[in-house]
C-alpha cells in the first residue's frame, strides 16, 4: 500500500511539473527567430528567417573538454549544438541542412579546435563548425577568406587557429565535391544571404546587410565598403577581420559583430587601428537587437558603440568568467556613458563571480536565448531556454517589445 501512495504521488509531481512546464511556442512562417545556443565553449547563433530559410552564424568550441559545458560534458559542443538545431529543422522546410553557415573568424571558439577533436571518416577531425557540418550539413558556407586564406596573410590566416585550420581546408574540400556551395563574405554586400525558401511576401521587409569583414566597412552606400586601416595589417589580430551583418524585418533589427574590436589596447594587442566598432556603428545605426562584441572584453562595446547601436536587448555569447569583465560591465551599465541602457541577456554563468552581484544582477536568467520576431517585424519577444535541460523548457518571458523603438 505504501509503495503504492509513493508511486501515485510520484506520477502526480511529475504531471503537475510537466503541466506548469512551459516551452517555446512553435515557429510558424512569418516569425523570425534568433537563439543564441549556450554551452559555454564558445558563440553559435542559429536565425529562422521569416520563410523558414536558416543562418548559423559560428559554432565555437574551444576544446577544453574539461571546463564546465551546458548541458553536460558527455559530447561536445558541436554535437549539442547540432542536437538543438536540429530539432528546430525538423519543423522547418527545406532538406534539413542549415541553408547559410558563416564563420565569423578563425578562433577556436567561433569555429572549432584541433584538440580533442572527434576522428572523422572523410579525413578531416570533428570540431565546432566540421562537426555540425557532419551532423547537420550547410547547403551553403561563408567566410572572410575563401578561396586564398590570405588576408593579412597566409601565415597569420593559418595561426590565427593552429592545425585546425587544416582540417578546415579539408571539410570544405570534401563538402564542395559533395555539393555544397562556398563563398566569401563580401563587404557591403546586400542579400549575399537570402531568404531561399519561400521569399516573395517578405521581399519589401527583409533584407540582410554585410557591413565589415577584414577591417573593411561599408560605406553606407550602394555595396561600397573600404579600408578602415592606415597600420600594416599584418600587425592585426584575428578578431579585427571578423565579419558583422545587420538583419532587418520590417521596423525590426538585429546586429551581430563577432568578436569585432572596439579599440586599441597595448598590453594586448600590437596594432593600433583595432577602432573597427566606431566606422560601423557609423553604418549599422540604432537596432533592437545586438550581439555584445567579442564576449564583452575589455576592448569592445566603446561608448560611441553603446549609443549609436543602442540595442533595446543586448546579447552576451559567453564561455569565460571574463565574459564579460567588469570593467566593460560597469561601462555599460554606466548611465553617463549609455543613458539608453538596454536589457541584458547572457548564454552562461561563469562571469557571475567575478562581477559581483551588483553587476550580475543587471541580467536576466542565463540560458539559450530566443528572440522571436512576429509577423511583419513590428513586434518582438525574449525568452531563455533552461540550457541544462535537454527538452529546452521556459525559464524567462520578457514583454512583448515594439521593434523600431526609438529609431
Ligand atoms: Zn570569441
């Protein structure tokens, strides 16, 4: 009888968990969907346009196998972050492959790591972008460099990400004779991605702009970019070259910079035009949505940044307890410096320490992080996705949002 009652009232918890359980209301054509996939190994943003057409912007792993990972330290990143893709795909039309991935960099944690890579059977390793290349597949991949890998040079190309880049090299090479399309990102350009499933409602509404790559930025007109360097580029570090766009539906947009530099710094970094966020907030103006720069480091998110971006929402992709440093935390939730001050999202918890609970607290609960954008891009919402938990549930709601606010 006993065994009985404890059995009963087990599956009484359990239905009354599972009933004030909530998940993500299913994407339906006309919504676009921004996650930000946390495992605290490195960046991947994976966006639903409003066709169903999708974009994964990087799949980091740095290769620390024995740091802290969300959800658990059973596969790699590039495994987790393909298992939470792929249930989305399911869902979506098309071949179930992503239909745009770009590498926003050569590092580690933007795009995979030659240690503890997984052995593959096309002879390249299993890391970050090759792994979800392998479990997912793209049907087409963008980067800075393709096809020379010479920017600023062969060399510092090649060392920007150490034995791993060959292995790169390798997968695009089997992937292409498999049929995947490559190209190079290219600067200014409008609509190089592009919606590819059922496009034509949205034709007037959505557009995707590529504003800076290589320290080059768009000039703000036709595809015009330039160079926004008088130093000898081969001074610069990798992060200076990473490629940002800008998505906008309706009144609705959304910035994404990888880890694009916001100044120079001595004891860090050897090249002293390293100013790339200045010249494209220039272009970019005011968004909804942004991706803080690379993690919220001591070099990125500059106060002209903050203020002319000035994103409603802003998005720390992080997998360091640096991430960000409190020094960039303190800027930029600094009245003075950033009046408009946005809300702030973050994927992981390791910084938590470190800034001190004054600090921590200006964040919502940490998690995947979907924005959702309704029909026609007039209005938005945020939710945090339990990243510990394999089904995803709801932990965070925010309001719905006016897209366009104060533009
Ligand atoms: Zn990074």
């Amino acid at each position: 009888m006993k065994k009985i009652l404890i059995s009963l009232s087990l599956v009484l918890a359990f239905c009354w968990s599972a009933a004030a359980q909530e998940y993500l209301p299913k994407w339906q054509e006309g919504y676009m969907d921004i996650h930000t996939i946390a495992t605290g190994r490195g960046d991947a943003t994976f966006i639903v346009m409003p066709d169903g057409t999708t974009l994964m912007i990087d799949a980091g792993d740095n290769g620390k196998v024995k740091d802290k990972q969300h959800p658990d330290n059973s596969k790699r990143a590039g495994e987790w972050q393909s298992i939470y893709m792929k249930k989305i795909l399911a869902g979506l039309p098309g071949n179930g492959k992503v239909d745009y991935a770009m590498i926003t960099h050569f590092h580690d944690d933007h795009m995979g790591d030659v240690q503890e890579m997984l052995p593959g059977t096309h002879g390249y390793g299993l890391s970050g972008i090759t792994l979800v290349g392998e479990l997912v597949g793209y049907n087409k991949l963008l980067d800075r460099a393709y096809p020379k890998y010479d920017f600023p040079s062969k060399k510092k190309v090649a060392d920007a990400n150490k034995g791993f880049m060959e292995e790169y090299h390798k997968f695009v090479q089997y992937q292409m004779s498999q049929g995947m399309e490559m190209e190079q990102f290219k600067v200014g350009a409008l609509n190089q991605i592009k919606m590819v499933k059922n496009p034509k409602p949205y034709a007037k509404k959505f557009e995707i702009r590529n504003l800076a790559a290589n320290a080059q930025v768009w000039t703000g007109k036709g595809t015009k970019a330039e160079k926004q360097y008088t130093c000898d580029p081969k001074l610069f570090d990798e992060n200076v070259n990473s490629c940002a766009i800008r998505i906008t539906y309706g009144n609705f947009r959304y910035f994404n910079g990888g880890d694009l530099s916001g100044g120079a710094q001595k004891d860090l970094y050897k090249a002293k035009d390293r100013d790339m966020e200045t010249p494209v907030a220039k272009v970019c103006g005011k968004v909804d949505v942004a991706k803080a720069n690379h993690h919220g480091y001591y070099d990125t998110c500059n106060g002209f940044f903050l203020n002319t971006v000035s994103p409603d929402v802003l998005i720390i992709d992080a997998r360091s307890q640096n991430h960000p440093v409190p020094s960039t935390m303190s800027r930029m939730v600094d009245h003075m410096v950033w009046p408009a001050k946005g809300e702030f999202y973050i994927t992981v918890d390791q910084a938590c320490k470190k800034l001190g609970e004054e600090l921590w607290s200006n964040f919502k609960p940490w998690g995947h992080i979907v924005v959702r954008v309704y029909e026609g891009g007039k209005e938005y919402q945020v939710f945090v996705l339990d990243a510990d938990k394999l089904d995803y549930p709801v932990i965070y709601t925010s309001e719905i949002k006016k897209a366009g606010n104060k533009r």
